[in-house]
C-alpha cells in the first residue's frame, strides 16, 4: 500500500532525538474512520479525520505493559486521497502532515515544535510523491 510505504517513510524521516523519545509505533491504513472513531470525535463525515493516533502514549508506558498495548496511528485512505485530489500538496507532504499531527497532539508539543518536525522529515525525503 503506498500510503502504508509514505508513511513508513515519513515516520522514518523525522529527527533520531525525536523518535527516541517516543514508543513504537505502527501505522494501520484504513479507508474510512469507523463509526465508533467519528462518534469520539464528534464529527459528522468520515472525510473530516484523515488519521487518529490511538495508544497511551509515552508517559503511559511501563515494562508491566501487555504486548497487545502498542500504539497505533491510523491512516485513513478515502479522506487523505481525496485532500490531495483537492489541493496542491504532494501525498507525502498530506501523509507527513497528518504522522507529526498526530504524535505531536498526542504528546503535548506544540504547533512550532510540530511544523519544524514536518520540515525536517519532508527535507530528509526530498522527492516522495
């Protein structure tokens, strides 16, 4: 899946310091939001979440932790496609957008700490499309 393989690749991109500081995560691509997601976050269309990062985060690990506790970043395909279909941004770009997004809310970072995570990563990977 090439969404699967961008962001793979993006993930990959960013910063070692920052990917040190932050458990393993996986990357599942799904067409849509289910239901449960969109009622969660209190949307309306599942074309408005183009991903959802789901886990404890790093503060919420602990070697106690059960091997079925990971943390995941879904990607949802229908709704990012469609974004780029829309816009001028490169599918990489879309992807790496949504990746430090979604990290960076669920860590408390902040939206300037954000952006130069996504110019770093999308600098390493120069030419993804």
């Amino acid at each position: 899946d090439d969404i699967a393989e961008i962001g793979a690749a993006a993930l990959a991109g960013l910063p070692v310091t920052f990917l040190e500081n932050i458990p393993d995560i996986v990357i599942q691509v799904l067409d849509f939001p289910d239901e449960e997601m969109c009622q969660e976050l209190d949307v309306e269309s599942p074309y408005e979440i183009l991903g959802l990062y789901s886990g404890s985060g790093l503060a919420g690990h602990s070697v106690l932790d059960q091997a079925g506790d990971i943390d995941m970043i879904f990607l949802f395909r229908r709704p990012i496609l469609d974004c780029w279909n829309e816009g001028e941004d490169t599918l990489a770009a879309i992807i790496t957008h949504v990746l430090v997004h979604e990290i960076g809310h669920h860590f408390g970072l902040s939206d300037e700490a954000m952006e130069i995570l996504e110019d770093s990563s999308l600098a390493q990977k120069g030419s993804l499309n």
